[in-house]
C-alpha cells in the first residue's frame, strides 16, 4: 500500500503526479527516485516530461484561450538541452536565445528557425552573421551600436533580417537586483524616458537591412504580482500610439518578456497563470482600444515557470556534523557547482529524503554542499526526518537556472540530467568524467 501523498509536505512543489510507493521511496514519473539515484549516480537532475509538456500547455490554452494571435516563446537560458529543445519543438512552442550556442543547441534537433527570438544585450558580429545566415525568426535589438552592425551585415548578404526593438520602460518588478532588466539603470534595452527609444525607432525604421515588426519588453524574473506588467503595457501602448503619428510606426508584434513566477517553498504563494494571462490581456487590448491601434501579435517568453517544477535533483548524504546547540549539517555530494541560485541571490529550497519519503521530520539540518566555500549552503534550517550517510535527497524545483548556470568550481564534473516520463527513464546527458575536466587543456 501506498502512503497517503496528502500527509506529506511539501509534496506539492515536486512535479505532478509525484507520489510515494510502498517502500515508502519518493517516485517521480513513476520511477522511484532512490533506484534513479542508485542507477545514474548522484548528483543526478531528473526532469518529468509530463510536468514540462503541461506547463507548455497550460501556456499556451491560458493566454491563446483569452489572445488567440499569442505566441509562446521558452526563454532557454532556462535550461536547455536536446531532449528539451526537441520537446518544445515538439510542443508547438518558440525559442528565446541570448547566444548563437543556445540557437545551435536548438538547431541540431532540427527547430524550425523562423520561431526562434534573439536577445542579448551584446550579440557578437559573428553572432548576428550567423543568425541572418541561419534565417532566425527575429533579432531582439538592444543597442545602437547592433542595430547598425546588423543592418549592414544584412545588407552584405542582401538580406532584410526582422526585429523588435527592446525598451526599458522604468518599471520596477520588485525582484531581486540582478534579476530586474525593466528599470531605467538597466544594460538591457533602449531607455524610453531619456528619449533613446524614440532616436532608435526612427532610425530603425529608414534602415534597409532591417524590418522593424515590433516592441519588446522583460521587466525582471520572477515577478510576484501582475501590477508591473499592467504598468510596462501602459508605457509601451501609449509609446507606439505616439510613435504611430510621428513617424507612421505600426507595432505588428509586441512582446511582454518572461518572469513567470513559481512556488520555491511552502511559503511561497502567488497568482495562478490565469490571472497573469487575464491581467495581461485585458489591460493590453483596453489601452489598444483606448490609443485606436490595430492588435499585435503577442509574445511570451517564459523560462522559469515552464521548467522549475519538472526538475528534481538528487543527493547521496555523506558527512553529518552536529554543533551542539549550534547547527547540525547534513553534506551532499553536489552544491554551488550545479546549484549557485542559494549564495548567489539567497535563493531558497526545499527538499525530501527520497528512501525516507513516509517518516515524520524529526529535527532541524542545513543542507550543505561540498564545495571548498562557507557560502555552499543549498538549505538552511529545514525539518527532515533522520538522516544518515548513503540516503538521498530530493530536492524539487531544481529545473531553471542550475545546470545552465553549473560550474566545474573545484574541478567538480557536472551532474547527469534523465528525462523520466509515466514510468521510463531515459538518459538525456550523461555525468562528465574526470577526463572531460582535461580535455580541453594543452599540456
Ligand atoms: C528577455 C528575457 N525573456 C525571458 C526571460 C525568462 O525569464 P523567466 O525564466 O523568469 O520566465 C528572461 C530571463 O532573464 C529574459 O531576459
């Protein structure tokens, strides 16, 4: 008999239908995560295939539902590799790159360029040559100095690359300070209030190598609440209402960015998708009515809230040390290296003692990492049940932004990543030995 799942906390931020079997272990797509571990060795990023096509789904229904002219754009810096580029190929969805190596990962599955958007606030000339030779969908602008350099190397090839400009509209989405792009002290993005979004517009537009389709805008990631987007979409309205009787300027498209947020904790509590999409879609169309301006297409461009959820990772427990009175310490064998999101912006996590899933929590531990600094903490303080050396940790909403941002730090090879879905697991990227740690090296 199965333990009853609604008994467990924190049960609710592991990816869906993850439930406990009758040894008592965690399963995750019908696999039990402590064989995984056991299989594939640990650290070991498991990700749901199940988890990641529902949230595309619910993408997609929940604003192409309100806005059908709605284009759902994964923003891969996320994570991405193959088996994921070729899932959201395969789910109907577009791609947001910031590297021509992103586009290449995406590109050796075969995804269709024309849905691809290019972002990034120093895209290199031999990047932009690349994405006009591999007839990427849209170059997202951000800077004089790229929308110069691309039309001429448009031009050489007697070409018209489109684009959307990016512009900073000087709302605060109250998130952390590195991960808020929308406000005026920004690198991203022409600023709209000193008058450079303007200066760029116009001479975006009298440019033959490039075609100027639309707007864009990221105000920052995660973003709690839906106000920063209502107050961005009223800046951007009343900009292209402006710039459509000064210079003729029709807004085909206009994106609104990412920054879709997801349940970290059980603390954690923000609105559902729906009310994102609605706010999102009702402010947009009322101020298009309001300014007499034709619907653009929109994009979306969500990272986090498309893969947080699906990725769990595993940790074998080695050392424990109990400072008495002080702290207790449960060592994994992974950290910073693979998850840098703790030191780097406090980031906080949650977890489960996969092969211990149906015991009470019977004390208070700090999850720390191996990594040879005091800053490698993944938790602190969370309630466990007891835990000794050899057990393995689940710890959910690993998804976004670690293995993109790992590290080699103290010559650590990256972990594994396994796709598993209702049941089979399949192996996605395998572990990096010690000889990948040399191989690039030249004696
Ligand atoms: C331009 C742009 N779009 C989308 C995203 C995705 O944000 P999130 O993963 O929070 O949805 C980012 C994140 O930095 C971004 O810079």
């Amino acid at each position: 008999m199965s333990t009853p799942t609604q008994r467990i906390p924190r049960l609710h931020l592991f990816p869906r239908d993850t439930s406990v079997n009758a040894a008592g272990h965690l399963t995750i797509g019908g696999c039990d995560a402590y064989d995984l571990a056991k299989e594939y060795g640990t650290p070991l990023y498991v990700f749901d295939e199940n988890t990641l096509r529902h949230q595309c789904r619910e993408f997609l229904e929940r604003f192409g539902s309100r806005y059908p002219d709605t284009v759902v754009c994964y923003a891969a810096k996320a994570f991405l590799n193959r088996a994921l580029a070729k899932l959201i190929m395969d789910q109907g969805l577009g791609l947001d790159v910031v590297s021509i190596g992103e586009f290449a990962i995406a590109r050796s599955v075969g995804f269709p360029p024309e849905r691809v958007y290019f972002h990034g606030n120093n895209k290199l000339p031999e990047e932009l040559a690349q994405a006009i030779d591999w007839d990427i969908g849209r170059v997202v602008v951000d800077s004089i100095h790229e929308l110069r350099l691309l039309d001429h190397l448009a031009r050489k090839r007697n070409t018209t690359q489109d684009i959307l400009l990016r512009l900073t509209p000087n709302v605060d989405p109250h998130t952390h300070e590195f991960t808020t792009t929308g406000v005026l002290d920004s690198k991203f993005g022409f600023p709209m209030s000193t008058g450079q979004a303007e200066e760029a517009l116009e001479e975006a537009m009298t440019l033959a190598g490039v075609n100027l389709l639309g707007l864009h805008f990221h105000l920052g990631s995660p973003i709690p609440d839906t106000q920063p987007f209502e107050s961005a979409l009223r800046v951007l309205i009343e900009f292209a209402h402006d710039m459509k009787h000064k210079c003729d300027f029709d807004m085909v498209e206009l994106s609104v960015g990412g920054g879709f947020p997801v349940a970290y904790s059980v603390a954690d509590s923000y609105p559902q998708m729906g009310v994102y999409a609605d706010a999102i879609i009702t402010t947009l169309t009322n101020l298009l009515l309001k300014q007499s301006l034709m619907p653009p297409r929109l994009t979306i461009e969500p990272g986090r809230a498309i893969v947080a959820r699906s990725g769990v990772a595993l940790y074998t427990v080695g050392a424990t040390k109990e400072i008495p009175g002080v702290r207790k310490f449960v060592c994994i064998d992974g950290g910073m290296s693979d998850n840098i999101r703790p030191p780097l912006y406090g980031a906080k996590y949650e977890a489960l003692v996969t092969n211990r899933a149906a015991e009470p929590d019977v004390h208070t531990v700090t999850v720390a990492g191996k990594l040879c600094e005091s800053g490698d903490i993944l938790i602190r303080d969370i309630q466990l049940p007891r835990v000794a050396p050899g057990d393995v940790l689940a710890v959910p909403t690993s998804g976004a932004y670690c293995i993109p941002m790992s590290s080699n730090y103290n010559a650590t090879p990256r972990p594994a990543i396994v796709f598993v879905d209702r049941g089979r697991a399949r192996i996605v990227r395998r572990r990096e030995t010690l000889e990948d740690l040399y191989r690039l090296d030249i004696p």
